[in-house]
C-alpha cells in the first residue's frame, strides 16, 4: 500500500496520552475491508504516532475532532468514560428546512438496511438536543448535543422530523456537496489526571459555504 503522507494529518491537541486530530470530510476512519489500498485517518495517525488506538468513530461525509489514545493501559479507563457519557461531544449541522425551536428529539433507533438505520419503537433508545444557530426557509445551521451514541445518530433523527442534514443523501437530500454536519468540539476529563480537556476543530470552509449560500451568514463558531 502506499504510504499516505502525514503531512495532510491536523493535529488539534497531543500529550503524552492522547492525540486530537481534525479529520477532514471525505476521509475514512479505518480501513474496510473492501477497499485496503484507501487512506484511512488511522493509518495517517499510527505514521504520526505509534500506537494509536481508535476509540470513536466519524461517518465519512463528516469532518470535525476525533481522538486517539496512545497508551493501552487508558483504553479501558476511556471505554469507561464513553459508557458513563463523561465524554461530551457537539456538533453543528446544516440541515434543510427552517428549524427555529430548540428541538429534543427521544426516538429509538434500528438497523432497517445494510448501511442504514431508522426510527423504530423496537430499537434502542436515542436522545439528541438541538438548538438552533441560524435559520431560514432555505435551511438552518444547528448546535447538537448527543445523550446516546447510536449509529448515524445524528442524521437519522434530523431526518425523522423533517429536516435532514443538507447533502446527507442516504438519508433524503442531496441539497449539498456532502453531508454538512461537523464535529465541532469534545470535552472529557483527562484519563491519568482528571483535569478537563476541551478540544475544537475549526469550522471547514465548505460548511461555512454552503450557510452563506442558504443565506445563513458564515461566522460559526465551535459551541461552547
């Protein structure tokens, strides 16, 4: 396989411990099987720092933080922290349609297809907090918080109330170049001290273009 240069890896934040990178939209996370030769963000991170364990994951359309741990004697301790919902995570969408409320969406989720999932009563139980940013009848820029972490969370539930993240074809739109839903920043207590470590990722270029096309101006911050 050929080597994929470092030099394309954005590093946010990196200790002994842990490293935080920006990944940009269109990278995969890990390699699949059907494709070894593809650059995966994994890959990049292991050529940067070795060993690098993969705790989360970002769908591929998606951009934003992700974390990686250096030391295997923390994974146990981090595994623990993402079932004990210490691990905060945010994320700002462009999702179609003019979303004005703070929404709360408690939908349960199921697997409905190969690759994808659905709101269904039988599923397992999927919370998501939105709050609006911007808004207008051409689209709305959302902050999201997550109580659950189910796959595809985020753009399955957007979609189930009428407002799908802007591009996320799989989902119902393909009103955008690629799914615009960006992880904007992470916070968790540091795994060996406790102290508090909050990590964002810079808006992409494209997210901000394609608000300022729906009129919904460019200047987004990370959340706080």
């Amino acid at each position: 396989m050929e080597r994929v240069s470092p030099a394309r890896l954005r590093i946010l934040y990196e200790d002994a411990v842990l490293v935080f990178v920006d990944k940009p939209a269109g990278l995969v996370v890990q390699r699949r099987v059907f494709a070894p030769d593809e650059p995966c963000l994994h890959d990049l991170v292991r050529q940067h720092t070795s060993p690098a364990f993969l705790l989360q994951r970002l769908d591929r359309g998606t951009s934003g933080v992700i974390f990686f741990s250096k030391r295997a004697d923390v994974n146990a301790r981090l595994t623990r922290h993402f079932k004990r919902k210490l691990i905060g995570k945010t994320y700002l969408a462009i999702c179609d349609g003019e979303l004005a409320e703070p929404r709360t969406i408690d939908a349960p989720i199921a697997r409905v297809g190969t690759i994808t999932f659905g709101v269904r009563d039988h599923g397992k139980r999927a919370v998501t907090h939105v709050r609006p940013v911007a808004s207008s009848k051409a689209g709305s820029v959302v902050a999201i918080t997550l109580e659950t972490g189910r796959t595809h969370q985020i753009r399955v539930h957007l979609s189930a109330i009428g407002h799908p993240v802007a591009g996320d074809w799989l989902y119902g739109t393909d009103s955008a170049a690629r799914p615009m839903l960006h992880a904007a920043a992470l916070a968790m207590a540091h795994p060996l001290t406790g102290e508090p470590v909050r990590v964002a990722a810079p808006v992409p270029g494209d997210f901000r273009q394609e608000a300022e096309r729906r009129g919904l101006g460019s200047r987004f911050n990370p959340p706080s």
